[in-house]
C-alpha cells in the first residue's frame, strides 16, 4: 500500500484548519479508508480536543523523533472509529523540535501502512509550515471568503507552487455565508476561486454546529444532519476521486425558507 | 411650501442616487484584495512605488510644473487589467526654452553620477510590470491636462 500524504494548510490562523482535518479525517475512515491524522502544530496542538482523544495522549510526534517510543506506539485510535488514529504533537516543546527530514521520514513509513496520511498544519509561513509540508505531495488550502484569509492564501499557494513536491493544491472554502454573499456583503466562492485562480475541493457554510461538534470532541461529520457534516463528506468523497457537484448552500439553507414561504403564503391568502 | 418640497425631493433623489454609486461591501474586497495581492505577487512594495513616484515626477517635471504633493500614482482594477494610474495636477506646462535647458542640465547631472543609474538598474525587473500599463497613464495624465490650465501644451 501507499498512501497518499494531503496537508491542511491556510496561512492565516483560525480559518479552520484544524476543523477541516478532523472532519476529513473522519470522514475518510468512516468511507473505510484507513486514516492518520498528524498535528504539526507543536506546543499549539488542538486536533486531539476536536478528535476528543485528548486523554489518551500517551506519545506525541516529538517522542517518535526523539526515539523515546515506537510510531506504532504514538498512534492514537478514535473513539468511534478503529480505522482513524491520531498522531499528537507535543504541546511542551516548539516548532524546532522536529526537522522537515524527520517529518517526511514518519509520512514515509505511515504511507505503508495507511490509505491517508493528513497533516494538520500549524498558522503561518515559518518552520512549522515547512515542516507540515515538508512530507506531502497534495495540499489543500483552506480560506474563508474574507480579505486577510484570502491573502494569506494567496502566499501559501505561490510557496506551495514554489515547492516541487507538491503535485496537487486544492481550495476549501470554509464559513461560507450564503445570506451575506446574496446581500453583497461577503465575497462570494465565485469571487475566491477567481481571486485565488484554484480549484475548488469543498465549500463548506458557516454553522453553529460547529462549537458544539468542538465542544463534545465529536466531529461535524458524524451528524449526519449537519450541512457543514454534509459538505466535509462531500470533500472526502472528493478526494477520494468521486465526481460530487458542489451543493446549492442557498438551497440547503431550505428549511427555514420553506417555513417563512409557508407562512408568507397564509399571509397572502388571508388577505 | 415650494422651498421645503424641493429640498425633500432634492434629499430623496440624492439619497438613491448615493445609493446606487455606493460600491457594496463585496466589490470594495474584490478590488481591494486585487490591488493588494498585485503587489503581494510581483514584489512591488510601497517603498518601489515611491520610489517610483519620486523617478517620475523627476522626469515629467522637466515638461510640466506640477503640483507635486497631490500627484497620485496608485493600482488600480480596469476589467480585468491591472492598471498603474498616474494623476498629475498640472500647474503650467513649460515652453520650450525652459525645457530645453532643464534637459542640458539634466545630461549634466547624468555625468555626475553614473552610479546610482547602476543601482536603479537593479530594480528593473519590478518596474517592468509597470511599463505595461503607460498607455494609462498617458490617457490619465491628459484628463488632468484637460481639466487644468494651459492648452499650449496640447499641441506638442
């Protein structure tokens, strides 16, 4: 076997990133894909609380690197899901505790044994940035359609371009709003793509869902009544070579506009 | 009673009137992040751009008196080109004495010293993607010509 090795990655902080690669992850091993998922993000790790694995935390990617444990060992199993584990970063040491070599070395020998091989990788352009990459050979940029995302986007696309590793960059454009694109008020995913001139993987709207998911330390995706859970099972089956048309989020948004149709129509008719 | 009717019209009229010109939130990020991603991609920072604007005021003072302090050199999104626009108010265009002998003393000065034509030879490459978009700032530098004093210098 020989997995494929895909890092998340966006640049700008707080745009998702995280999310995106538990709900991925999630959602690939829930199609039967056998998953890990590494944190790149040393002494910032936050994928084992959004995995809800953050107990079982035993070794982390610096105590491979370091030999104080196997890579067998560090890998952490899902709660719900045997072909998912986690691969922890270590939340007492910095970036500088593992080297672009050691981290492409751990993708190496996870791509054996593992269909998908996810890095989550930290904010910024730095080291950690060249580290999470430093393994992978497809990226997906996630953004949000705001204008510091969407820059710092644009950055981390020309330094992904710049690196010949990297056969394949795809776009995620997350918290999406679609009442704010139809007011004019927010750039639309026509706009990013334009902008960004790069293909498109997913688009996923803004939901509240969300803070909950986090909050229990159970992905979005597993709700399987969710739009956002809906439209990251759409990126898997994506990157799994699917051929999935990109859901009408105005339409999804239906429930409520159905409602308010509804009552406009009782109105009309009293009248 | 007429007067206060008028001034309500006037009141409505302009309100919708501002409302159409006014460029929703969307289109104001769309153009901003374009101006700012052209310069992100080719390198051309705010100091170039000065520079720049310095160079070129140099040279066109040599034909026109200007008012250097509101000349306007900005990015901006023309369809679906970039475009450099050079606004330029003109004070007084020269004749053609005052120009030629700016242009001796300017040849002079050339001579005096060839080593910062070297270092601005450097930076060449950024201002490449400028010359591209001349044809802009001529037509824009004409606007103002029409819009100030002096038809002489339309002529040349």
């Amino acid at each position: 076997m020989s997995g494929r090795v895909i890092v998340i990655t966006s640049g700008k902080g707080g745009v998702g990133k995280t999310t995106t690669s538990a709900n991925i992850g999630t959602a690939l091993a829930r199609a039967g894909k056998k998953v890990v998922l590494i944190d790149t993000d040393l002494g910032l790790r936050n994928l084992d609380l959004l995995l809800g694995l953050e107990n079982r935390i035993v070794y982390t990617i610096v105590d491979v690197v370091e030999e104080r444990c196997k890579l067998k060992q560090a890998l952490v199993k899902d709660k719900k899901n045997p072909n998912l584990c986690l691969l922890a970063a270590a939340q007492t040491r910095d970036k500088s505790a593992i080297t672009q070599e050691q981290l492409k070395d751990i993708c190496e020998e996870l791509k054996k044994d593992y269909d998908f091989i996810l890095v989550d990788c930290p904010a910024g352009i730095e080291q950690g940035f060249q580290n999470a990459i430093a393994g992978a050979s497809e990226a997906i940029v996630v953004t949000t359609p705001e204008m510091s995302a969407v820059r710092d986007a644009d950055r981390i696309i020309g330094l992904l371009e710049a690196k010949e590793e990297i056969q394949s960059y795809k776009l995620l454009l997350n918290r999406v709003r679609p009442n704010l694109i139809k007011s004019n008020d927010m750039m639309s995913v026509e706009d990013v793509v334009e902008i960004l001139s790069a293909d498109l993987v997913g688009i996923i709207p803004e939901d509240t869902g969300i803070i909950t998911s986090t909050n229990k330390g159970d992905p979005i995706v597993n709700d399987d009544s969710s739009l956002a859970g809906k439209a990251y099972n759409n990126v898997a089956r994506r990157i799994m070579g699917e051929d999935v048309p990109f859901m009408n989020l105005e339409e999804d948004r239906g429930v409520i506009s159905k409602v308010k149709k509804f009552f406009s129509g009782l109105i009309g008719k009293e009248k | 009673m007429r007067d206060i009717f008028q001034d309500l019209f006037n009141k409505v009229f302009g309100f919708f009137r501002q409302a159409e010109k006014e460029e929703n939130a969307k289109d104001t990020a769309v153009n901003r992040l374009r101006v700012v991603l052209m310069q992100d991609r080719t390198n051309l920072t705010p100091e170039l751009l000065e520079k720049m604007r310095g160079e070129l005021i140099e040279l066109l003072s040599k034909y026109v008196e200007m008012d250097k302090d509101a000349l306007e050199l900005n990015f901006e999104q023309e369809g679906n080109q970039m475009a450099l626009m050079l606004s330029i108010p003109v004070l007084r265009a020269k004749d053609e004495d005052e120009i030629e002998t700016e242009n001796s003393e300017d040849s002079d000065e050339a001579e005096e010293k060839p080593e910062e034509e070297n270092l601005d030879a450097e930076n060449s490459e950024s201002t490449e993607d400028t010359e591209s978009s001349a044809e802009d700032t001529q037509d824009e530098e004409s606007e103002t010509k029409e819009s100030n004093t002096n038809s002489k210098d339309k002529s040349k």
